[in-house]
C-alpha cells in the first residue's frame, strides 16, 4: 500500500451521480437504499460523492436493490461504446456523448418520473403518456 488517501476519479463520481440518479427516480431515500444493502446511509453519501469507491460486488448488489441493470451506472462515460440503432435499423457501435444537457439530469424530469411511478396503476400511467402525447402532436414520423 502506498499510504495516499484515496482520490476519485471520473468514473467513480459518474458511477456515484448515477446511483444516486436512479435512487432519486425510485423515491428511495438514502437510509431506505442503506437498509436494503446493510450498509450505513452515511455510506451511501460516500458512494454518491465518490467519497468511497464501489466494489464490484457492491456495485451488484446496488444494482438489484435499484432494479437496474449494472451497465446503467456507466452509462454516459465517454468512451463507453454503446449500440444504437438507425433509422434504416442497422446497429452501429458509436460512442457516448456524456452531455450537460442530459434531460434525466434535470430535477424536473426526476420529479415527473418519481410521479408517473407513483400512480397507482397502468390505466392512469397511459392516460397520462396520451396527455403528453396529444399536447407534443403529430411527430414527423407519424
């Protein structure tokens, strides 16, 4: 061991933005999310901040109690190559673009996700998708 104090880097703190993103769309508190895990909830401060690094087998485990898959926490990392498919439905590889304009970054879109969530069921969640979809209109696609 070198005995430096240990020092985050980008993929730990977007790891931890991210954890704390899908934590926030579920409504979760931070002491619910460290009852799941058996952890501290000061932990999850520390895993959110990237004050403490993830183990891979945490990270597992974060992943089950968010009921995410583990590839969303990387989501977003430059150089992350992702699929997408085009138009003419041909799949390319290209890589991710991490943007500050990332709408799920917006408070807002957190707080219309955590609500369309809390509905209380599928009835009222599609009337709201028509809601949204008759104020947008006709889509050039449409």
């Amino acid at each position: 061991m070198s005995g430096k104090p240990f020092q985050p880097n980008s993929v730990d703190e977007h790891i931890g933005q991210r954890m704390q993103l899908r934590r926030v769309m579920m409504g979760m508190s931070q002491k619910d999310l460290a009852n799941i895990c058996g952890v501290t909830f000061q932990q999850i401060q520390k895993y959110e901040s990237a004050g403490n690094r993830i183990s891979a087998s945490r990270l597992f485990e974060l992943s089950r109690a968010l009921e995410t898959p583990i590839s969303f926490f990387f989501s977003g990392l430059p150089g992350n190559i992702v699929e997408e498919t085009t138009r003419t439905g041909i799949r390319t590889g290209r890589i991710a673009d991490a943007t500050e304009d990332d709408p799920l970054a917006k408070n807002e879109s957190l707080e219309l996700i955590h609500l369309y969530w809390k509905l209380s069921n599928d009835a009222q969640r599609e009337l709201v998708m028509k809601l949204l979809r008759n104020l947008l209109g006709p889509t050039p696609t449409e």
